[in-house]
C-alpha cells in the first residue's frame, strides 16, 4: 500500500487562548504517536507543525482521510468552524522515486 508524507501548518489566529493550549494535546490525541507535533511562538500568535504518513490506497483517500483527521482535531480543542486557523498541509508520495518539485530555472509558459 502506497505511503504518503504528512506535514500540516496551522496558526491560531482567532483562537482563544483556551484554545490554543488544547491544540497540541488534540493532534497528539487524533493523529497518534507516531506523528510528529511542534510548536513555535512568533509575536502574538502561535505555529504548529505536524508530521506524520498516511498509508491509504489512493491519495484521494488519504487526502480524505487527513481532512477527517483535521475536522476531529478541531473538535477536541472546541474550535468552532467559523474561526479562523490558519491551515496547510503538503502530502507527498513517498512510493514515487522521483522529487516532483521543478527545479528553478524551469518555466511553464
């Protein structure tokens, strides 16, 4: 079964501060041991950063899967939908033999 590297970004920007302290035990919580949580203070706000794999069959699923993960994350810290976080996620095939990033001087137009 095919593997897939995780990394997920998210900030609190309308987070309470009640909030944010649950955001960590959240991710710890849904995506498991196995999964890499940090955390970094800049200014007022507060970064996350997740790393984990995901073995799904197809990467729609797995992408499918990391959304449901998000959504159940968001609802053990009591964040509402409507609140702004700030949310990325890069997921990569880690089975595919090949760097997929362009190099720089490639252009497409």
């Amino acid at each position: 079964m095919p593997v897939y590297g995780l990394v997920i970004t998210l900030s609190d920007v309308q987070l309470t501060a009640e909030q944010s302290e649950r955001v960590l035990p959240s991710l710890d919580r849904v995506f498991g041991p196995d999964a890499t949580a940090e955390v970094a203070t800049t200014g007022p706000y507060h970064l996350w950063r997740l790393t984990d794999t995901i073995q799904a069959p197809t990467m729609l699923e797995a992408a499918e899967a990391v959304i449901q993960k998000a959504r159940e994350a968001r609802e053990v810290a009591g964040i509402r939908p409507g609140q702004g976080v700030g949310f990325s996620y890069q997921l990569r095939d880690l089975t595919h033999p090949v760097e997929l990033l362009l190099p720089a001087e490639t252009s497409l137009g």
